[in-house]
C-alpha cells in the first residue's frame, strides 16, 4: 500500500481513509481511490479543507524486475571447515 512520511505518524485505520497525522489545523487523512491515494487535510470537526497530495499508487518495476534474484551469499566463504 502506501509509504508513509514516517511509521511514527501512521494511526489506525478508520473507515474512509488512514489518518496519518494530527496537527494544530486538524488531521492529515491518506483515502485510497482506485490507483491513486489521496491525502486531504481535514478539520478537528472532520470537515473538508484541502487536497494536499495526490499519488499513483503503482509498483512500476516489471514482472523480471520483481521475481530476479536479488543476490546470494556462498556459505561456505563465512564458514570455513577447520
């Protein structure tokens, strides 16, 4: 799903979106819609303010990309028979 500015900031989820932060101003609601996550502000009262973020919410690495090895390490050059 989404990456978030910090884990610190990341609350539970609710019904309509994903609080991720309180402030003077209100609370920062991540809403996912279709591909994209929407990231509004709104009020103590939970009124509307503002779209701060819009994003794609896309993994845009290719199906060789995902399933390549990512490397490997040869046991036998960190344990050596003695």
């Amino acid at each position: 799903m989404a990456k978030y500015e910090t884990e610190s900031e990341r609350a539970p989820s609710t019904s309509t979106g994903e609080i991720i932060g309180k402030g003077s101003i209100g609370q920062t609601v991540l809403y996912p819609f279709g591909p994209y996550e929407v990231l509004m502000r709104l009020s103590s009262s939970g009124e509307f303010i503002e779209i701060v973020e819009i994003r794609l919410n896309k993994d845009f690495r290719t199906f060789k990309q995902k399933v390549e090895s990512r490397g490997y390490h040869d046991v036998n050059d960190i344990y050596e028979d003695k």
